[in-house]
C-alpha cells in the first residue's frame, strides 16, 4: 500500500499460504502485525545473514588502509558504502547519529560512573568505528536504499505504463534493464532504431556485424519484436526480446554448466562451496578475465547474497550465470560507450565503425593488422588512401603487443580520419530541428525559463528560443558551430553547462552511472 502511495487501511490484511499445509490454509496479518512482527523478525534475520559478508568486507577495508587499528575511518566507512552502490547522504546521515548517539552515552556514564561497550573509538579529535557499528549502519544503509529503489521503480513502472504482468516478471531487475536500454536510446525519445538495437546486442556477447548465424539469427530477431514494422523497438518490446535472448543463451550454457557443477559436486550432495561459484561460472563460459578485477567480481557476486555454503539447482545456477554474464558485458560495454561518447560519436557512426571492425577482424579479440586498418580506410574512404595516410593514423595510436589494434585504438583512428585529416566525411548535419520537442523543453528549462511558457508555446518558437540561448542558428550544423555536440544526449548536457556558466555555478562532475558527459574537448562527428 505505501508503494502504491496509498494510506494504510485500519482493517487491511495481507493473506498468506501457510507453507505445507495439506489443507491449503492461509494466514490473515493485519498491518500492525505486518509492522510489529513481521518486519522486526525479518530484519533480525537479514542483520544475521549479512554478518559474515559485512565483517568480511570490514576487515578488506581495514588491509586497505595499512593502518595498526580494528576501526575504520568515516572516510573509509563512506567508501565501503560507494563500492557497494549504496546512499552515500544517507550513510553520511547515519555518521552523524552514531557519533550523537556515542557521545550522548558517555555523558550519561559518566553522570552515573557506569562503563558500556563501546562501539566508537577517538583518535586526533575523530571517531572510528568498529564491526559491529560497520554492520549496523551497513544494515541500516541497505534497506534505505532498497526502499529508494523500489519508489524509483514505480516511478519507473507509470512513466513507461507497464502493465502488473510485465512490472512484477522484471520488477527484480527493472532499473538494470532501462539504464541498458537508455544507453542505446542516442535522441532519448524512449525508442531504439535497429542501429541502435543492433550495438546493444553486440554488446550482450552477440555478433550482428560478422557473417554467420548470429547476424541472421540478430536480423530476425529485430523483425519479430518491432511488432508495429516502424523500425523502432519500445522498452516493452526491449523487455520481450531480452526474455528470448536470455532463455537461447541459458540455452546454450546449460550443458557446461551441468558438468562445471558435478565436477565439484563429487558426493552428489548438491551442495557447492561459494570459491566453487567463480570456477563453474568460468568454465560455462562466464569470463571474469576480461574486466581484471577481483573485486568487480567479487561484488557482483554478493549480489546474490551466497553463503559459505549454498544449496542450489541447476535452474538456479543458470540464473546466477545469466545476470553476472550480463553484468560483466554492460562493464564492458560502458567503458566503450564512455570512451566513443567522449569522441563525439553518435550511436550510429560507432555502430558503422563497429561493423566495419568486426567484418574485418579474422579472430574477435585479436585485433586488425596494418592491412586490415587500410581496408578499412579504404571502405569508408570509396577509394584506396596512400601509404603516408595510412602510416599517419598507424602511428597515432599504441599497439598491442601483437602489433594490432583494438576497438578503441580503431575508433580513434577513425575520428582523427574524419575530423582531422578530412579523408571522409558523414554528410549528416545535426541541428536543432533534429530535436525531438520534449528534449528542446528540458533544454530551455535549464536556462530557468518558465514551464508554463515552454509548454504553451509551438516548435519554431522553441527552436528559435533555444537557437538564441545557444547562440546559434536554427538551421546551423551543431557539429561545427559552438557547441560542437553530435547528439541529443550530448545537446541537453550543453544546454546545462551553459546555463550553470551564465549563472555563475560551477559544473558539477559527471556521475559514473551515466553517459550525459559534457561536450568533448575535440572535435566531434555528427549523427
């Protein structure tokens, strides 16, 4: 009822099976046992469970900090909570009253001679925390942020009006999936081309650019689930489409897995020992490797919340193997994203250079040689480039250890090619008349221009606006001019920054979480 912003009812109840009852009986719990009886059991139940993941995590921070104590800084404790992803204000919040709370009881002691057990410790005029308080606030910390998760989600389930069916099916992992697909979405108008579609996939382990069964199996795919034939595919059809994707690649890892897992489950108990978990993800085809962090895995793995022992099914398995295979490859994918972002690359000239890659590249992940960069070239170029074209972008970037160079490597290349040395050029100019009209709003109201004006008035009279806002011209290429932006997304990132400088506020930071970066420093390709 809270979540549906509804005030509880005096006789409302919750009506539950009561587990192995033959006579299929149910438990009627009225609100004020919801909320004096059952919520107080499950927290002490998840304060047990995480006990041994919070102290584990304690004593990592503590080997971090080099320092002969059994207490962690407030620093140290605010970034325990920001690897974890949780609310770094309400941790901070949560300093605060821990410290009130210390110094309150010692007041009171010391009025009274009384000693207590004390949580806190001094030092240099500050106060450190030991494990018990780490995994107090840590509780206390995740469940506010699982609370402000699941408003958002809501929040989420209206604006993109998904029906209970769909909500509840992918309720566990909503958020995940709609930052993946605002990743793609380059004009932020909540659809994604078949470009756009198609660079998404890449980036979940398929292959849409090479020749073979994956690049049918890709086209087909994006015919079934644009239902309507416009060429657009809506986060409800990205949710069926990823239902598909996921059960053909459990598909496909079920049989390693099977085996991965009987090879540590020797006695045929069914049970596994939480070090097994990594192996038999990596034997199934998972690889850690690619992001070279033990830590990164190691938190995506507590995600699952697994004890020293686990208990567990084949079915279950392959999910825990599916969302850390797709945690690992949106990883990957940011990193790229992040780095093309910052060329100025719109979606769908990465895409292009993408495809061009891979078409080129005889084994993924080996790279392309000398040869291939000029074919390359020579593709985009509609001719052969000379050898001093080709030896002045070879020796712009560094290579492997094999000579060869990667995707980034490749798309630097390639901006340098277009932007720089002019050998070609994408004709398609991208100006404020390619703006969607709700994203030309958001960028007036970020100069604090009225909503009610911005909403009232017509398009020409927004672009004209925003055009003298920018100093622009409504027509005027806004690859060249000013602003020197390529997409939407980067527009809107534009308009703020200039407003914050016209009123004299610094530009905060740009959060990890997102790819609304501020305008490149170089020169940038266009739609």
């Amino acid at each position: 009822e809270a979540e549906r912003n509804v005030a509880p009812r005096a006789d409302l109840t919750l009506n539950v099976d009561v587990e192995g009852a033959e006579d299929g009986r149910r438990l009627a719990i009225t609100f004020e046992e919801f909320v004096s009886v059952i919520v107080p059991a499950a927290r002490k139940l998840i304060y047990e469970m995480r006990q041994e993941k919070h102290f584990s995590e304690f004593f990592r921070m503590l080997e971090q900090s080099n320092r002969k104590s059994i207490f962690l800084t407030p620093e140290e404790f605010l970034e325990l909570v920001r690897l974890q992803g949780l609310d770094v204000v309400f941790a901070e919040q949560a300093l605060k009253e821990a410290k009130h709370e210390h110094d309150k009881l010692n007041q009171q002691n010391s009025k009274h001679g009384a000693q207590h057990i004390d949580k806190v410790a001094r030092e240099d005029g500050g106060f450190l925390l030991d494990g018990d308080l780490v995994h107090e606030m840590l509780v206390q910390t995740e469940e506010h942020t699982e609370r402000c998760r699941h408003r958002v989600e809501h929040e989420l389930r209206k604006q993109v009006k998904l029906s209970d069916k769909v909500f509840w099916r992918h309720r566990h992992e909503l958020m995940f999936l709609y930052s993946t697909f605002q990743q793609y979405d380059d004009d932020e108008d909540e659809n994604l081309t078949h470009v756009e579609a198609k660079l998404l996939l890449k980036h979940l382990g398929f292959q849409p650019y090479r020749h073979g069964t994956q690049a049918t199996f890709v086209e087909q795919l994006l015919r079934d689930f644009d239902f309507d034939g416009d060429g657009l595919l809506g986060f409800h059809e990205f949710l069926d489409m990823m239902d598909l994707i996921r059960f053909q690649q459990r598909t496909e890892r079920r049989d390693r897995l099977r085996v991965q897992f009987r090879k540590c489950d020797a006695d045929d108990t069914g049970m596994i020992r939480q070090d097994d978990i990594k192996g038999i993800l990596q034997g199934a085809g998972v690889d850690f490797t690619v992001i070279g962090d033990d830590e990164v895995v190691d938190r995506l793995l507590d995600e699952f919340d697994v004890g020293s022992t686990l208990d567990i099914e084949l079915s279950e398995l392959e999910e825990l193997a599916q969302r850390v295979h797709e945690q690992v490859r949106r990883f990957l994918a940011k990193r790229i994203l992040d780095f093309a972002d910052r060329l100025g690359l719109s979606t769908r000239i990465f895409a292009e250079f993408q495809s061009v890659y891979d078409r080129l590249e005889v084994e993924e992940g080996r790279g392309l040689g000398f040869q291939q960069v000029r074919k390359a070239l020579e593709i985009q170029m509609k001719r052969p480039p000379t050898d001093s074209e080709v030896r002045e972008l070879w020796s712009c970037v560094t290579h492997a250890g094999d000579g060869n160079v990667s995707i980034t490597d490749f798309l630097r290349m390639m901006h340098r090619a277009t932007m720089v040395m002019r050998l070609f050029i994408f004709d398609n100019a991208f100006t404020l008349e390619d703006v969607p009209t709700p994203k030309l709003q958001e960028c007036l109201m970020a100069f604090r221009v009225a909503e009610a004006y911005v909403m009232r008035i017509s398009r020409d009279e927004l672009i004209d606006l925003l055009a003298s806002y920018l100093e622009v011209a409504p027509s005027e290429d806004l690859r060249e001019a000013g602003p020197q932006v390529a997409n939407v997304r980067q527009l809107v990132a534009y308009a703020m920054q200039k407003s914050r400088e016209a009123l004299g506020v610094a530009s905060p930071g740009v959060s990890q979480g997102s790819r609304k970066a501020a305008p490149p420093s170089e020169p940038v390709m266009g739609k």
